[in-house]
C-alpha cells in the first residue's frame, strides 16, 4: 500500500484534479483506490457520484484516530472508494469539524494523527494506493495529511511568479515538515508535476528552475517528465463528473488519457505499461474511451 498525497503552498494549481483523475484511473488500472478528502473545502468529495455515502468521514478519522468502515464510502467507479470530507455539517464526539484544523492544533500528537490512522490494516488489507487531496494553505491539516504520505505530488504552474512561489513555498513547506523529524518520522520525497502548459508557457525554462533548487531543497524534490497540458477537457470531465481519461477529446494529437497514463507510470511503476480497463495499448475500456 502506498499513499501520496498531493500537496501545494498555493490554491487553484490543480491538486483535486488531479487526486480525483490520477485515483480514477489507477483504479480503472485494477487497482484498489482509496481516496482522502482533507480539504475542508470537500471539492474532492464532490468530484464523483457516490454509490454508499457512509455516514462519516474524515471528521471521525481525524478526532478518533482510526479508519472505521463507517468512514468509507464508495463512488461509482469500480474499486474507487472515498473518504469524504464531512466538515462543516458533521460533529463526531460533540466535535463541530468546523474546528477540525484547531482540533488538530491541540493535539500533541498532530503531525501523527493521519499517519497512524492510514497505515493501518483496514487499510493495508483493503487497499493498493491511497491518495489525499489537501488544503491549498499551510496549516494542521495539510502538514498531517503530508506526513502520512509515503510520496508527495505537487502541481506547479508554468509562470515564473508561480516557480518562485514554487520555489518559497515548497521549501517552507519541506523545512516545517521536518520538524517533525523529532518525532522519528521524515517527509517523503516530492515530485512537482507540471500543470496546465499552454502554446505560450516556457515550461522547459520553470522546470529548469525547479530543477535547480533540488539541493536547496534538501533533495527531496524532482520534477516529473511528463508535463500536462492546458485543456478544457479538465474542466469538461470536471462538470460531467467523469474521469477525465474517459473523456473522448485530443487537443493537439495528444488525449488527456495519454497524459494521465504517462504521468501514472511515472508516479507509480508499478503501473507501467498498464492501460486503464487492462486493454494492452488498447482503445476501448469498460467504461469510456482512451
Ligand atoms: N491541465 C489543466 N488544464 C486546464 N485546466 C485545468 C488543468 N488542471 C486543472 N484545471 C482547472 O483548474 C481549476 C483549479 O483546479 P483545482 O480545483 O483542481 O485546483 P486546487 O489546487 O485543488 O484548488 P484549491 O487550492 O482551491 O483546492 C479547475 O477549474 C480545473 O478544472
Ligand atoms: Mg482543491
């Protein structure tokens, strides 16, 4: 079982895009798929249509430390379960999730609470990959949704004020999460993902940049191969609550399912060379188009 979660220091760069298109499409790949919403905004927890909605979420996970069943639920995509984000409406224990962020403030343990919970055998035994879409601010949540994560993914924005804020942000982010090496556990290393390249984006340049700064940032950074273009196709699967790999559209000779695929091999190599529905180079799944 491995867990990425896919962070930032900057809001709107695409994290639960791609959470929600990278978790669909592993899953589509055969893989048992748990997804976390720890984004009190819950835009993840609304991406799919449901097919159980448990009666809890990441409230009950946070405040008793524990994944009970209860706290699954399931999409309607085949081996593609949710952990929603019940906050604000939920209250666990007598607990408002409104307060989930300072609820985690006060806890000694903290920076321990998702990690405890997700590497654990509810989880071991149910699931291959898990991956947990975070807040788009520094604070609690995204630091004990960071630390529980074997693998971290940041999207970054081919414009030089958004790899400088790249640059800044990540490293602030990188030196609070080591912190908490006091307490025995290191951030695991991250790959920044670049999002939404247009015709005009001088993305060779960014990636540079951030290639650069790999020794100022501790090492513990690189930068993914494959790069994903700007489309409105992320929009459109978006509002027809679709993966986006099962959108029928090509902007420039390339789908976007040839792009979440070549970023999926590269994120989990394990998955390498296979296609979504287990049709080898295949143009056909069960459920929607390459
Ligand atoms: N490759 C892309 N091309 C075009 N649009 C994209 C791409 N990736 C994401 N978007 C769009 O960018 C917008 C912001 O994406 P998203 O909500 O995933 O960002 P976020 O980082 O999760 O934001 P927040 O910080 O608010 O949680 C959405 O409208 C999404 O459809
Ligand atoms: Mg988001």
């Amino acid at each position: 079982m491995v867990i990425l979660s896919v962070v930032g220091t900057k809001g709107g760069i695409g994290k639960t895009t791609l959470t929600a298109n990278l978790s669909a499409l592993a899953a589509d790949m055969g893989l048992r798929v748990l997804m976390v919403d720890a984004d009190i905004q819950g835009s993840l927890s609304k991406f799919y249509q449901l097919g159980k909605n448990a009666d809890d979420g990441l409230t009950s996970v946070v405040i008793s430390g524990r994944v009970s069943e209860s706290a699954i639920s399931t999409t309607v995509w085949e081996r593609l379960d949710i952990i929603v984000c019940d906050a604000p409406r939920r209250k666990f224990a007598g607990i408002e999730t409104t307060d989930l962020e300072q609820f985690i403030q006060g806890r000694i343990d903290a920076p321990m609470i998702l990690r405890k919970a997700l590497r654990s055998p509810i989880i071991e035994d149910n699931y291959d990959l898990v991956f947990i879409d975070t807040p788009g601010a520094q604070g609690p949540l995204l630091y004990t949704a960071a630390l529980a994560a074997h693998r971290l993914i940041s999207p970054v924005l081919p414009e030089t004020p958004s790899a400088r804020e790249f640059r800044t942000g990540t490293f602030e982010l990188l030196l609070k999460l080591e912190e908490a090496q006091a307490l025995g556990i290191s951030p695991g290393p991250l790959t920044a993902v670049i999002n939404r390249v247009g015709h005009t984006n001088d993305a060779r340049q960014i990636t540079k940049e951030i290639r650069d700064s790999y020794l100022e940032m501790r090492g513990l950074v690189t930068v993914a191969e494959t790069m994903i273009p700007a489309s409105v196709a992320y929009n459109e699967a978006a509002t027809a609550l679709l993966p986006v790999h099962r959108l029928k559209r090509r902007d420039r000779g390339v789908t976007p399912s040839d792009t979440m695929h070549e970023l999926i091999w590269e994120l989990v190599p394990s998955l390498s060379g296979v296609y979504a529905g287990g049709y080898e180079g295949g143009s056909q799944s069960e459920g929607g188009e390459r």
